[in-house]
C-alpha cells in the first residue's frame, strides 16, 4: 500500500477538519442573559444592598462628585467586597492596571492571613481596597524613575467596579486601579485618562452654566468596535512570527483573498459562533454590554461591539474583552489574533472609538435635539469639537501611533493620517449657513438663527456613514475610526478629552467676554460659534480620504500628514502639545517626555523583534527548504538528461528560477542582519534609533519577505514549512 507522507500542516488540516463546535457551559435556554449579567460584578445595585446606608452614600459622593472616602466607610466597602467574593468562591484578590505595555497587569494577593496561634482567617482591609503596592521597577518609565526604584502603587479607581474573574481552577477578586510611582508620577494608560475626564468635565459643566443649565458632572463616554482574527491554533503554533510578532512576516497572497466580498456580514460557521456565544457569556457575567457581533471584511476577521459606557469604564472593559477572546479561542482550539495587520493583502483590524460626552443627568451633549434652546447647545458643543479636532490633530495623531497601526492607516481598510472631521451633506449644510450669517437658509429649510429658532430636523441618521474619515459625526456621537485593535484605548482617548476640554475652555471664555461686553446670550452664541466654525472649517471633508485629491488639498489647506508613528511621536515635543497636557492637569511636562521616550522604545523594540524573527524564520526555515527544493530540481534535470531526454525545459526553467531567488533570499537575509546589527549605532538617541529601525530595517525586511513569498509560490507544497494563507484565512 503506498504511503503518503504529510507534513506538519497538512496534519493540522486534518485536525481541523475533525474538530467539533465546543459545547458552552451555560444553556441559554435555562438561564436567560438578565440572569446571567453581571453576577460577578461588585455593582451598585449589590452594593446597595449590602452596604450601610451613610456608608453607600458616601461612595455615591465620591463617585460622583470626587469627594474623598474616608478610613472607616472603606473599611465596611472592603468588608462586604470581600465577603461577597469568598461566597462567590474567590481565594485571592487582584489589582488590575494598564501600564505603558498595551496589556494590563495584575499581581494575585490571597485573602488569607496567619494568626500566631497557627490559625487562618481571610482578611481584606479598606486600606488594601483603596492602595497596593505593585514592583514597578520593570515597567516602562521613560526616565520618569531608575531602574532601582521600585515603588510603585495602584489606586482604586471605584466608578469601575471590582469583578471576579473565573480560571480553570479558582476565582480571583480583581479591582481595577490606577498606577503611579512613588512621588505620583502616572505609570499607566488609565490615570491622564482620569484626569482628562476631571478637565473635560470641569469645563464642560461650565459651559452649560453659560447656556442656562446646571448640571454637576460631563464625562466622556465611549463604545469601542472590537475588530479581531480568528485562525486555528494549529496553524498559529507552526508559525513563529504570529508567536513573537503578532503578525505574520511572510506570506504570498492566496489565490483568493477579499475580493469576493463573501465573509462580510456573512453567515457565522458553527464554530466560530459557539466562540462568540462562550464570549458573550462570560462578557455578560462581568457586566460588559456586548450587543452585536458579525464577520468583518477579510477572510478570519470578525467584530464585536458593545453599548456605549463611561469612559474609564469602556477602557477597562475592552481591556478584559481582549483577554477572554484570547482564553476562550484557546479554549475552542483558536487563536484570536489583535495585531492591526496580521495578515498581508486583506484588511487590518481597528478598533473604532465611538465618543461623545454626557452629563450626569444622562444627556448626550452631541445629541442634536428638537428643540431652540437643544440645538443652540448641540452646535455649540458640536463647534468646540471641530475646533479641537483642527487645533489638536497632532495630538489626536499621536493617540493612535504605534507600528501595527503603521500597516493599517491609508491603506484602503482605514482612514488615513492625515486627521479630518466628517459631518455629512445635511449638518454641513447648516454649518455653511452659520458661517455666511444668521440670515443665512440651510437648502434643507429652516432659520440659522441659534438660540432663537430651531435648526432643520437632525434625524440620528442624517447622512451616510464615512468609512474613510479618521473622525466622523455619526448621528449623536463622533467615530474615531484610526484607533489600532490592539491599542489601550485609554490613551487616544485622554488625548480627546483634553483637545475638546481645552476647546470649550475657549469657547466659555468667549462667551463670557462678549455677555460682559453686554451683548445677549443669544447674540454671543452666534456670533461665537460663527468664528469658531469659520476659523476651523479647513479640518472638515466629507469626501473620500482615499483619494489624491484629498491628500493634496489636505496639504494646501496645511493639515498635518503624520504618515508613521515615528513622525508623529515627535509631536509630543511641540510645546503647544506640552503646554495643553500640563495645564490641564493631564500629563506633567516630565510625564509627557516619558511618553515620548516610551513610544519611541516601543517602535524599537517590536522592528526589533520583528527583524530578528524575519531572519530565524527566512535563515532556519524557509532558505533549507528552498535549497531541498532547489536540490531535487537540480537532480531531475540530470535524471531526465540522463535517461537520454534532449529536453528537460521546465526543470530547467524550474531550477534557474528557485536558484535565483533562493541566492536572493540569502542575499536579503546577510543584508537585514547586517543593517539590523548597525541600528545600535544610533543607540544614543531614541529618534535617531526609532528612524534608523524605520527607514533601513523595515525595508530590510521588506526585502526578505519578497525573495520569500516568490519562494512560496515555487517550492513543492510538501517541502514548505509555514501555514499558508490560503490555509489560515480559510481552514477554521
């Protein structure tokens, strides 16, 4: 009987095609999702319940109004957390922050305490509540501390209740927080994302103050689209750069890819639903507002998108989301991949940041409304963003650099860099009006007259979405649609915050010097954001980002065009930049320099890595295999001229080709080590270093990957040692 052999993936094939939808644990036919959601999180209806009453309102108060918690109230919040988790089956507690890694972290305390008579009992205080002490000597600082010092403490954030998070075998209590150094010096994603929130909030309440309305409190509020892959875990395995990358540095396009245009919005395969369904279920037991959920554009691309919720809350939320897909895809035998570019040839992944602002009363300031005194707020407020949008594009753009996201922007799957707003045929229209004057007639009817007539009726879905705009008015909220998929979305959205606190600071100031100057609240408003929108306009298009066109008149207009993280890092140098973030209390002068070095670092690091990977892969695997193939080409050209064969044309052919590419590929893999070993040089200075990685090394590797996927298409399928795309994309 002739056996066949098989390599590596082609037994992973086999495997696959064996593989069963896992069964979930949970029957939602017997336990309803109301059921299910939020059972392990400490919220404010269980806290209701088991806290005193002096002791609950004074959490309320410092919820809501920051007032400060004192010793005995965090002691008896303390009390109850811990006796609630225990009942619930935790052994440890947990305080869970977002260093500068774009993960977050979390060091595992146990309840249990030891007494001296050899007895234990559980223990959890309000002063361990409220503050821990984490190392922080090994996370990134840049220069905000050395190396020795260690000290570091986390802070109990309570607007973000504290859940219990389920492993195979325990529960632990898990209390999101804040992460600073000994002097309070923020080492963390979620503390200026705090902070922000406090500055917004502080000139935004007045604001509405000027505009007759008393509120207490506005915060941001966001709802992040979550865009992921899915490949067999099979295949993720063989695959080395998927491993240290997240991403795979080589791979010659399949022979089909996306442009069927037959995986978006395409029916689910049963068991990537059964992944989703495990994934909504345990999203649900945390409280997290999961709502939809469909196949994405490329092949193995999926979404998820929740409600809208505050946002630090949003932020901690998308943070745990990311970690469940990646414990319940292996869960399932799958490989959920966040990388804003796993994949060559198809679309990246991004996580679209929708925000707006609330007030404590629950209403959405970028709601249109139906009413004068409605629309004269909204055009104010819509006015200060455009501002901000214009004024702090730099800003905005440093909030979603990093190099995954360098594959994605521009590359017709994402907006480009250059940062616009989008606000649609109708809402420009009434724009334009504004600007010409209040005796201005929007084409779709109605006085511009704010304040004193209503505007045009705004339905939520006043015109088409824009999928290519980096910054687009999406009906009652603005889509921030350049954020990466694997980013912490806490930092871009600080760095809104504080460009839109800083804009209504402006616009507050105008109005209350006009209104001094004895004009009317009516006059000021629209002579107010009349200038506003006048002097701005320029970052408003409503056409295709894509094109030419707009890249051109984006340049005339004088719209910053940051292509790559490296150049819009450099941003952060502006004193401009430096000034907004320290007088609003976002990032000191000396935190907003460590930024700076850290995201340098970071693009370091992973071209690093990447490069380093690039050649293990090409060197000890891909260049052997080339060589096997070159070799049994070579011996059937002899073979077959042996046998007396006058012509052996296409082994011939076969052969001169592999040969040539095969001393090409050796050729690029001497020369990215080679220029990969000279990076050090630069060393010394981190901009240097990052443009050196950026304009040598990433063409370096580009130049590998060519010989490589020309490779790919030649060898015998047998002899070629990586997962293909044809087999990742579409063997699931």
């Amino acid at each position: 009987m002739l056996m066949v052999a098989r390599n590596a993936r082609q037994e992973a094939i086999k495997a696959i095609a064996a593989t069963q939808p896992v069964k979930s644990a949970v029957d939602h036919t017997k336990t309803s999702i109301s059921e299910l959601y939020g059972e392990n999180v400490f919220n404010m209806g269980l806290m209701r319940k088991v806290l005193p009453k002096n002791v609950f309102s004074s959490l309320v108060r410092t919820i809501e109004k920051g007032e400060k918690l004192d010793s005995t109230n965090a002691d008896a919040i303390a009390s109850a957390m811990k006796e609630w988790a225990v009942a619930k089956g935790a052994t440890h507690y947990a305080h869970q922050f977002q260093p500068m890694t774009g993960i977050t972290a979390e060091k595992h305390d146990s309840f249990m305490n030891y007494t001296a008579d050899g007895t234990a009992i559980n223990e959890f205080s309000g002063k361990v509540l409220i503050q821990g002490e984490p190392d922080a000597s090994s996370f990134p600082s840049g220069g905000l501390r050395a190396t020795f010092e260690a000290r570091g403490y986390t802070a109990w954030d309570p607007t973000s209740h504290a859940f219990i998070l389920e492993a195979v075998n325990g529960k632990t209590l898990v209390i999101p927080t804040a992460f600073c150094g000994w002097k309070g010096e923020a080492l963390d994603e979620k503390t200026p994302l705090l902070r922000s929130t406090d500055a917004l909030s502080k000139q935004a309440v007045r604001l509405l103050k000027i505009l007759g309305k008393e509120v207490s409190r506005v915060y941001s509020t966001m709802g992040p689209e979550q865009e992921y892959f899915l490949i067999d875990r099979n295949f993720y395995l063989q695959r080395p750069d998927l491993i240290a990358a997240g991403r795979t540095l080589f791979g010659a396009k399949p022979p089909k890819g996306q442009e069927m245009e037959d995986h978006y919005f395409g029916s689910i395969r049963p068991r990537i639903l059964a992944f989703m369904n495990d994934v909504e279920t345990e999203c649900y037991k945390l409280g997290i507002p999961l709502k939809t959920r469909h196949n994405e554009v490329a092949p193995a691309q999926f979404e998820v998108a929740p409600i809208f919720e505050a946002a630090n809350v949003a932020a901690d939320h998308n943070m745990v989301v990311m970690e469940i897909f990646r414990q319940v895809a292996n869960k399932h035998g799958l490989q959920a991949l966040f990388h804003e570019k796993p994949f060559a040839g198809v679309n990246g992944s991004g996580k679209h940041n929708n925000w707006s602002m609330a007030t404590d009363k629950g209403e959405n300031l970028l709601e249109p409304g139906h009413t004068p005194e409605e629309n004269a707020q909204f055009i104010v407020f819509l006015a200060v963003v455009v501002r901000a949008v214009n004024k702090w594009a730099k800003l905005l753009r440093v909030g979603i650099a990093q190099s995954g996201n360098d594959h994605r922007l521009g590359a017709n799957e994402a907006p480009p860099a250059i940062i616009s707003v989008y606000l649609g045929e109708k809402l420009q229209d009434v724009v334009d009006g504004i600007v010409k004057g209040a005796k201005g007639k929007s084409r779709v009817g109605g006085t511009l007259d704010i304040g004193a007539t209503m505007l045009p009726t705004l339905p939520r879905d006043a015109s088409d979405r824009n999928r290519t705009s980096p910054f687009a008015f999406t009906g009652n909220k603005f889509e921030f649609r350049a954020v990466g998929s694997s980013q912490a979305i806490a930092r871009p959205n600080s760095y809104v915050n504080v460009a839109v606190a800083e804009s209504i600071d402006y616009v507050a100031t105008e109005l209350e010097k006009k209104l001094k100057s004895g004009k009317d609240l009516h006059t000021a408003i629209n002579a107010v954001v009349k200038d506003v929108f006048a002097e701005n306009m320029k970052v408003v298009w409503n056409g295709d980002n894509y094109t030419k066109e707009w890249h051109a008149e984006a340049a005339k207009r004088g719209l910053p065009n940051l292509k790559n993280t490296v150049d819009a890092v450099e941003s952060l140098e502006d004193k401009d930049i430096v000034k907004l973030l320290s007088t609003y209390g976002v990032l000191s002068e000396e935190e907003v320099s460590s930024r700076h070095v850290i995201m340098l670092e970071n693009y370091i690091k992973t071209i690093n890595i990447e490069a380093l990977t690039a050649s293990n892969i090409a060197r000890q695997m891909l260049l052997p295999a080339s060589l096997k193939y070159q070799l049994q080409l070579a011996e059937t050209v002899n073979a077959t001229k042996a046998a007396g064969v006058k012509s052996a044309s296409a082994a011939e052919k076969g052969l001169k080709e592999v040969c040539e590419l095969t001393a090409a590929l050796a050729e690029a893999i001497e020369e990215l080590d080679k220029t990969r070993a000279e990076a050090d040089e630069h060393g010394g200075d981190h901009t240097k270093h990052a443009k050196y990685y950026r304009d040598e090394v990433v063409p370096a590797m580009l130049k590998v990957r060519e010989a490589a996927d020309a490779l790919e298409l030649l060898v015998d399928d047998q002899l070629w040692p990586l997962p293909k795309y044809r087999e990742m994309l579409f063997v699931y």
